[in-house]
C-alpha cells in the first residue's frame, strides 16, 4: 500500500500543477481583455471570469505544495523503515555468519591424524566488506504563486506596453464629445446631461458622436484632475464608421472634488480632437 502511494503521489502533483499553471495562464489573458476589449460590459464579465479562474489556479497550486510535501514524507518514512527493519529468510539465518569488515584474516586449526595438534599456521580468508545503503536524497520545491494586486478599473498605467495600430485614420476622422451625464437612459442617450456632479460618484459617462473612422485605428481617452493626468485608456477601433455612442471613467471610491477635462485623441495625433472639461464638487 505504501509502495502504491508512492507512486501515485508524484503523478497527482504533477497534473494538480500543470492544471493550476494553464488557469493562471487563461486568467491573466482574461485580465488582459478585461482592460484593452472595446465593450465596457465584456471587459467586465472577462474581468470577472479571470478573478474566478485565478482563484481556482491559487487553490489547486497549494493543493499541489501540499501533495508535493506529503510525498517528500511518505519516501522519508519508507526509507526509515529501510534502513531499521532488516528481515532475515530461513536461509540467510541458517547460513554461517560472515566475517567482520574490520578483521583483516582469520586462524583455523587443523586437527593431526595422530590426535595432536599441528602447529597453529594462519590460513588467509578473504573477508568481504559490508554493504551500505545507498542514501535517499528527497528535494522539495515550491513555486511561489503570482497574486495580482485588484485595481479600480480604469487605472492609469504609464508604464503599459502602448498599442499599435498600422490603420491610419481618415482625414475626416473626427470623435466629438456631445455630452456628460452619470446615468444613460433606454435610448442609450443622457438622462440629465450636466457638468456638475457631487463627489462621489462613481461613474463619468462621456456621449460621443463619431463619423469616418476605420476599423483597427487607434485612439485614446484621457482623464485630467486640476491639470494632471490621472487616467490615460488606448484603443482600437472596432464600431461602425459613423454613428453615437457613449464611454465612461469609474472610480469604485467616488470621484473626489475637483476641477475634471476628458480629451479625446485620433491616432498618434498631440492635439486633442475633441475636450469637455466638469467640476465634481463636494457635497453639502
């Protein structure tokens, strides 16, 4: 039985890690479209999905250390038993008992036929060293599991690999801000379009109307607070050409007070194609 669980021990590591490494892989790819997918509603369910798997990855890899360090004893314990039990057949214990390793010869007397005793002539015998167990070296690892920290989404991230995009922009390419609002009503339209808001909410909507823009082109939205940079989201385009629609920045904390400007940039373009600054004040 021990033998058996020997064996199977390290199979059963092995797949619970294998299986823990691919989920991990899958939720970071998850936690990836959950920040570049062009949907709002998709970057949330990806991002959900991936915390999910993660979890599911964190657990089988401890199961795993756990199955690795139980394996480390069981091949502990049965080299214990090994090395102090030594059971011995019929014919081993009926057998003479072989000669000592430190004893270097061995005298036999041979009797004379006369009844005497000849002299005492030191007969060589070859001696034979005892064996020794080879010893068990046991090496138990574990592999440290990558834990994300959770950030609001969207987050500011300067140091993220830029996208690229080789669709260039049409000349009329154009994304214009119509309005603010932080509710969207069954027309997908602003219920209440404004630009003063009570600090602490926590959604931004931004209204847009846009016309002669390509599929794959880049673009980008910023979010400024008393002249700096707190939010910086690239993208590629995949809507229609031209058409309406609506974006948002989310704080989970609440917008706090102060003077807020969203620009919208085409392509690699330095200036703005459309700006709209809002005032969050505090509440009363």
């Amino acid at each position: 039985m021990l033998d058996t669980i020997r064996n199977v021990l390290p199979y059963t590591t092995g797949v619970l890690f294998l299986l823990a490494l691919l989920l991990f892989v899958v939720s970071l790819r998850l936690f990836r479209r959950s920040r570049t997918d062009v949907f709002w509603r998709r970057r949330r369910d990806a991002g959900q999905r991936g915390w999910r798997l993660f979890v599911v990855a964190f657990a089988l890899a401890a199961l795993s250390a756990v199955s690795c360090t139980f394996t480390g004893m069981v091949m502990l314990f049965s080299k214990d038993n090994t090395s102090h039990s030594a059971p011995l057949d019929t014919a081993f214990q009926n057998s003479p008992p072989a000669p000592s390793e430190t004893s270097a010869e061995s005298t036999t007397v041979v009797p004379s036929p006369t009844g005497g005793e000849m002299p005492d002539t030191p007969l060589p015998v070859e001696t034979f060293p005892s064996p020794t167990p080879m010893p068990v070296v046991v090496i138990i690892t574990t592999t440290p599991v990558f834990t994300p920290t959770e950030t609001l989404f969207p987050t500011f991230t300067p140091y993220a690999t830029p996208l690229v995009s080789n669709v260039t922009p049409l000349p009329n390419a154009q994304i214009t801000i119509t309005g603010l609002d932080d509710q969207v009503s069954a027309t997908l339209a602003p219920v209440r379009p404004r630009v003063l808001f009570d600090a602490g909410v926590k959604r931004i909507y931004l209204f847009v109307e846009f016309k002669g823009m390509a599929q794959g082109v880049l673009w980008k939205r910023t979010l400024y607070r008393d002249g700096e940079l707190i939010d910086s989201s690239s993208y590629l385009w995949g809507l229609e050409t031209e058409g309406n629609t609506y974006f948002f920045f989310g704080n989970d904390d609440g917008f706090q007070p102060g003077a807020y400007e969203i620009r919208v940039f085409i392509g690699d373009a330095s200036a703005p194609t459309s700006s709209m600054s809002f005032i969050v004040i505090p509440q009363s």
